[in-house]
C-alpha cells in the first residue's frame, strides 16, 4: 500500500505533506498560544492542523519504511542503506515529536476553549502548555530539517 504511486515510491509523494505540514503546525499552534487575541481565528486551524498533521508523518514513515526494505531487497550497497537508517531515525524521532505537538496543541486548544468545565482548570495550566507545544515545535522543526536534510543528500547527492 506505501510502496508506489503511479510508478512512482510513494515516500517521494507524501514526504512533502510533512515537510509542508509539520512546520506549519508548529508556527500556528504557538502563535495560538502566546498571542491570545488571535485565538478565535487561529482555533479552527490548530484543530485542523493537529489532526492531518500526524496522519501525514505516519503515511511519510510507513511508505519511507516501505523504500527502505524494498532498497534492502534491492542489495543496495551498506553506505547507502546506513544513510537511509539514518534518515529513517530521523523520521521515526519527527513522527513521535509530531504527535506530541499535536496532541499538546489540542489540549491547549481545549484547555482555552472556554467551556464550563475548562474555567475551573489552574490558571497555570494554559502558559505551561503553550511552553511544551513551544518547545516541541521548535523539536519538530529541527527534525524536520534533519530528516528532509538527510533524505535530500541521499537522492541528490548521488547516493540513491
């Protein structure tokens, strides 16, 4: 199912979801939290965001999962298949780092929401999340670079 597209590895399709995505969701869900006035218009994308992002890092990992054992099946040579794990760990760490960026984005979404029962929360709780969802974001970029980084110098560098 991850394997091809058209002809095509599907890792060289949907890898630019998450290049795209992961960023966006990092700059949007802190500025959701640190600039408070533009909340109600920042809302419905940091849902949005914190939803299609993951989906978009998992489909990138599974289909360059997919890449990496079909180059195995492949006898690629061990210099290359060691650049490929390398990117793949890079990968791996960005897909943990999304899903906790998003994860923490909705819960700050939720815990700013407004709702009854959320006023009741600690007052705390709201600046402590926007420093996680800050701090994983600034994470997700750097592997973002990372893991993009990697897998450009191994197709246009003349590896792959």
């Amino acid at each position: 199912m991850f394997r091809e597209f058209n002809g095509l590895p599907a890792h060289a399709l949907l890898v630019h979801a998450a290049v795209v995505l992961v960023p966006l969701l990092a700059l949007v869900s802190v500025a959701y939290g640190v600039l408070p006035r533009w909340r109600p218009r920042l809302d419905w994308a940091v849902a949005a965001l914190a939803i299609a992002t993951p989906i978009a890092t998992f489909l990138a990992t599974e289909s360059g999962e997919e890449l990496e054992r079909a180059l195995e099946q492949k006898n690629y040579p061990a210099q290359i298949l060691d650049q490929v794990r390398e990117h793949s760990e890079y990968g791996d760490t960005l897909r943990s780092l999304t899903f906790g960026l998003a994860a923490a984005a909705l819960l700050l979404l939720l815990v700013t929401s407004g709702y009854a029962r959320t006023r009741k929360l600690p007052r705390w709780l709201a600046p402590v999340l926007t420093g996680v969802v800050a701090v994983l974001a600034v994470f997700a970029v750097v592997y973002v670079y990372l893991a993009g980084d990697t897998g450009a110098q191994a197709v246009w560098g003349g590896t792959l």
